[in-house]
C-alpha cells in the first residue's frame, strides 16, 4: 500500500498572491488615514502654505499635495506604495518619516506608516483571509 500526497503549488502561490492585491487597498486607505489624523507632535505653532495655523497635535495635511500623491504599485507578492511629492532636497515624503535638519534646529519625523500597519496587520488579514478564501 502507498499513499501519495501533491501539494499544487501554483494554486497556493496564486492563494497569496490575491491576498496581498486584497490588503493594498485597505492599508492604502489606513496610510491616508493616519497621514489625515492630528496625531503628531510639532515643537511650536506653524502657519501652513495654505495659510491655516496649527499647534500640537497636528495632522502632515499643508495643501494636500502630500497625501494625494499616494501611488500604489502592485507586483506580484508585493503593494508597493510612494508618495512622490519632491521638496527643496529631495524627497518631501522621506523627510516626514524621518525628520530633517533647519538652521534652527532638528525637525521631528512623522511616522504615519507604523501606525497604518499596527491598525491593519498584514499577518492577521492574511490569516483571516486564507482559512476563508477558496484556492482556485
């Protein structure tokens, strides 16, 4: 007697690959959310380019510029999002996350990425969406 086990692979690749096109839209939505969200701490009071003057906390919506630009990428396995919105030095967006050095001082870095991602969990949308979603 014998027994023979297959595992079809592609179906299971596929699997996840849908997955993955299944959560981009919902974390995309979760990173404009959090972009939106006054939630992030500013050392003083700052009048906007859009003329509005805002303290502590505040959202990193100026002109909306930044959170329209939000592109989405998909590949295969991957949501690849960017937010290429171009500032005097380079990249508006990386200086947001990461902060930024002025003559007066360091400017603080406004992660809203973590947050989206704490909100929206890929391990658990997988999970969730594995045991329910048929292999085809």
């Amino acid at each position: 007697m014998s027994v023979s086990i297959t595992w079809n692979i592609d179906k299971v690749i596929g699997k996840a690959d849908r997955i993955v096109k299944a959560y981009a839209p919902i974390i995309g939505e979760q990173l404009k959310a959090e972009i939106n969200k006054a939630q992030f701490d500013w050392p003083n009071p700052t009048r906007r380019k859009n003329g509005r003057v805002v303290s502590s906390p505040r959202n990193i919506v100026d002109t909306g510029a930044f959170v329209n630009s939000q592109a989405l990428e998909l590949q295969p396995f991957t949501a690849k999002f960017s937010w290429p919105v171009q500032g005097k030095d380079g990249f508006y967006s990386q200086a947001l996350l990461t902060g930024w050095q002025t003559p007066s001082g360091r400017k603080p870095g406004r992660d809203w990425i973590t947050p989206a991602l704490t909100h929206y969990p890929f391990p658990v949308f997988f999970k969730g969406l594995w045991t329910s979603l048929p292999i085809r």
